[in-house]
C-alpha cells in the first residue's frame, strides 16, 4: 500500500503539472516512430491538437444517457455512418477500443444463437487474445484452429471445427502478428452454410485497408459487403489516429446490434440501458474521434494509409539485406514480423539492444510453430531509413552478446513452480533474480525475460504475468 496519504491542502496546479511532466520521463515516446507499437503519429501537430481541444470539450458529458446529452447521439451517429460507408455497410456502436468491440460482437453472437450446452467460438491461432477474454467473461468455450505456412487461417480446418455449440467464427483482416489477411470470403461463406455469424477483426486494419484499395492496391475482400460476415470490428485509434478510447463495432443488421446491448430494470434507480460494456464514460473520445476524422479527411486517410504501406514495404526490403533476419508472411497492411534465421541471433536480444539506442521493438513469443520475432506497426511519419540503422546496429550487437544464458533448470523450476505460495514481494525477489527490478525504477533487460517465457507453455506464461502485473502495482 501507499505509504503517501492524499495531501490536506490541495497542491498548486503548475506543481502537479510538474509531477505529471517528471513521470512521463520514463514513459516511451509518442511521436516521432520510434516506437513500432501501442502509438499512431500522422505527423501533423495540427491534427493531434485539434484532437486535444476536441476532447477537453466533450471530457465532462457523460455517455451514459444520450437522451441528457444529445451531442453523444449526433457525434456517433455521424462516426458509425463513415465508417459503415467505407466498410460494407450496417449499423454500430461506437466503443472504447477494440477489446470492447470484440466483447460486443461476442455478446451479440451468443445472444442471439442460444445452444445447448457452453457455447463455442472458432478462432485461427492467429486471433487477438480479446476473443479469449470475452470467451472468459462471456462464458464461452475456444476453440483454436491451425493457421498454414503463410500464418491464414485454415478453411478446412474452420469448417471441420463446428459443432452445434458454435455461435461465432472469427476471421482477422489481418491478424496483428504477421500483418497477414485471412480468407474472409471462404470463411464466411462456411460460417453462413451452418448458420454460424462470422466477425471479422479488422480492428487494426479496418481503416487503413480501405484506403489503400482507393489508393489502388488489391486488398481482399473483407468487410460487411462479404456475404456472410455478420459483423466488423474496427480501431479508429489505431490508422484513424484518434486519442484512445476509439473504435467502432458494426453488424450487418439491427437486431444483431441490439443483441449487444445490456439493460436492467430489476431496481428502483434510473433506467440502465447500455451500447457497450461500460456505463458512466466521459465522451472526450468520442469528440476527439470525430474531430480527427473530420480534420484529416479522405484524401488525409489515403495518403497516410499509401505512405505507410510503402513504409513497411520499404522495411521488409531492408530486412532481407540484413543477414540472419527474415520477415514472416505477406504483411497486407503496415504490420512487419521479423524473425532470424540464425540460432546465434536472439530477437530478444535484438529488442533490447535498440530499446538501449531509443528505439522500441515489440517481441512477440514463439506459438504453435510460429517463431518469437519482433513486430513492427508502420505509420506516416515512420522513419524506415533510421529504424533500418537501428535494426542493423542492434543485431550486430545482438550477434556480439549472443542469446541470453538462462540458468540450467529454471525453465523447469518455474513450470513447476506454486505460485500461489508466493506474495508479490516474494515474487518481486524472484524477478530481481533474473535482472527484473520492479522496485528500482531502471530500464529493465527484458531478453532474460521473454527467453523464459518463451520456453514455457501458454498457460504458464499466463500465470506468471499475472503475478508480474500484481507485483508491478502492488
């Protein structure tokens, strides 16, 4: 607990101001493209100010009644529309991110398919772990289908996966790992002869994939115009570069929306009637979201989707003249994996070596044959000739350190280990047995880390990021 009681006076503005300034110091950086994920920069300060102002604006009305506050209804209405007109159709419902979104659709799927039994969903190997966590919260039961050698889900495979509990098929566009599409059409099109729905999770590539087809590039088919996908879920804090707290979830028809929705009556209060998974929510995201779209505009839309798709293109040319790194997939977006080919170049490694040159690369554990690599989301304002440096000079580095020496047995140890037996101190001291300081506010060397994680199996991984997220607030 907090040893810092809240101070009796109140402190003077400029000082917390201050305070705020000094915390962020450790924090990565939001502009610029140094970092290769979690941030989306268009590069234009006008736009992201604008964005600000728009949310300071909408900050204190309150999303929980749109019959107090009409301005929510006029802003999503307008959203949802843009987004329904670039992508197939439908209606929607604006939410807070693209966990959300996939919460909804979830929601909306089982309620309106009621089967015997735990219901099912079907998702590549691929899928964004949201599908799991509102299978946990929802009550469903996942079902894992194999992706092939180019990391797309595999339509025989969905096919032979249904059972009369299933109440979803899942489809990426593309999946966030390897920047890579599905086969939409073919999966939906199975999904709709069972009388399945099939969402798609365009959440990264939502609104980057239809301005790349207006810009001229063949993008698969994907969206609502599909037959057979019955909803979409797309980020516009992602490539629409709003504040977070943006995305959109839209379905096919109505009445399937309105399976989304939540309402109680079973109490003597105000009327509860909900859109999303939320109640009270401050509608800044929403000002910000329709004041950035507005402001960068279509021709905005398609020049920063253009300039980042050549930004990838041009990373994974670089890569290739990099020896002992290759690039998994076909990236259909500005989504870039790169893993080696050499056993004595560790990519774990290879992220901390650029995080110690101010560069974040993001690692991404070894799955179901897929190899741990590092993952790369491409904006506008990407710099592809400095991150190409940066890459080069972290694997010679890389190359020189070798793979990190996890001591002999603990992989094993840790797999065995009684988690439950520990508090967070305990396992605070054992973090700082492998270099990970919780306590000492430095830069953490997460290679060690990541090494014994990627040596476990899935559901040890999970445990012991449980017990990481605890310690780090405790």
């Amino acid at each position: 607990m907090p040893s810092e009681r809240l101070p009796e006076p109140g402190r003077p503005g400029a000082d917390l101001l201050a305070e705020l300034a000094r915390l962020r110091g450790a924090d990565l950086p939001v502009r610029g493209g140094q970092v290769t994920a979690y941030v989306y920069d268009t590069g234009r300060e006008a736009v992201h100010d604008l964005a600000a102002t728009a949310y300071q604006e909408m900050l204190e009305v309150n999303c929980l009644d749109p019959t107090a506050f009409p301005s929510i209804v006029a802003l999503e209405r307008q959203i949802v529309g843009w987004v329904a007109d670039k992508l197939g159709g439908g209606t929607g419902i604006f939410t807070s991110g693209g966990t959300e979104s996939i919460m909804l659709a979830v929601k909306a799927a089982r309620d309106a398919r009621p089967v015997d039994g735990t219901p099912q969903i079907v998702l590549p190997a691929t899928a964004h772990p949201a599908f799991h966590k509102a299978a946990h919260y929802l009550g469903l039961e996942v079902v894992h289908v194999p992706v092939d050698d180019a990391f797309r889900a595999d339509p025989a495979a969905t096919a032979a996966a249904l059972t009369p509990r299933t109440v979803l098929v899942v489809a990426s566009a593309p999946s966030y790992p390897q920047g890579v599409m599905d086969p939409v059409p073919e999966i939906a099109s199975i999904a709709a002869s069972a009388g399945v729905p099939c969402h798609v999770d365009a959440c990264v590539g939502g609104w980057v994939l239809p301005w790349l087809r207006d810009a001229g590039r063949d993008v698969p088919p994907f969206d609502l115009s599909v037959p057979g996908v019955t909803s979409l879920s797309c980020d516009l804090h992602k490539y629409g570069y709003s504040p977070k707290g943006a995305s959109v979830v839209l379905f096919a028809d109505e009445s399937l929306r309105r399976r989304a929705y939540f309402a109680s009556a079973e109490w003597p209060g105000y009327t509860v009637i909900n859109a999303g998974v939320q109640s009270s929510k401050s509608a800044g995201p929403l000002g910000a979201a329709w004041a950035t779209l507005m402001a960068v505009g279509a021709r905005g839309y398609r020049d920063l989707a253009e300039s980042a798709m050549k930004a990838a293109e041009r990373l994974a040319a670089g890569v290739a003249e990099i020896p002992g790194l290759r690039v998994l997939g076909d990236p259909a977006a500005p989504l870039v994996a790169v893993a080696s080919t050499d056993p004595a170049l560790d990519v774990f490694v290879v992220a901390d070596e650029a995080r110690a040159r101010g560069w974040f690369f993001q690692p991404q554990l070894s799955y179901q044959g897929i190899p741990p690599n590092l993952h790369f989301t491409l904006t506008g304002v990407s710099d592809v000739e400095a991150l190409l440096a940066a890459l080069a000079d972290a694997v010679k580095a890389a190359r020189e350190a070798g793979p990190p020496d996890v001591p002999s047995g603990l992989v094993d140890a840790l797999a065995g280990l009684d988690l439950d037996s520990l508090d967070d101190a305990g396992f605070a001291g054992l973090l700082a047995s492998v270099g990970v300081d919780l306590a000492g506010g430095a830069e953490p060397e997460m290679a060690m880390v990541n090494a014994i994680l990627d040596a476990l199996p899935p559901a040890t991984r999970e445990a012991l990021l449980i017990r990481f997220l605890s310690a780090l607030y405790a």
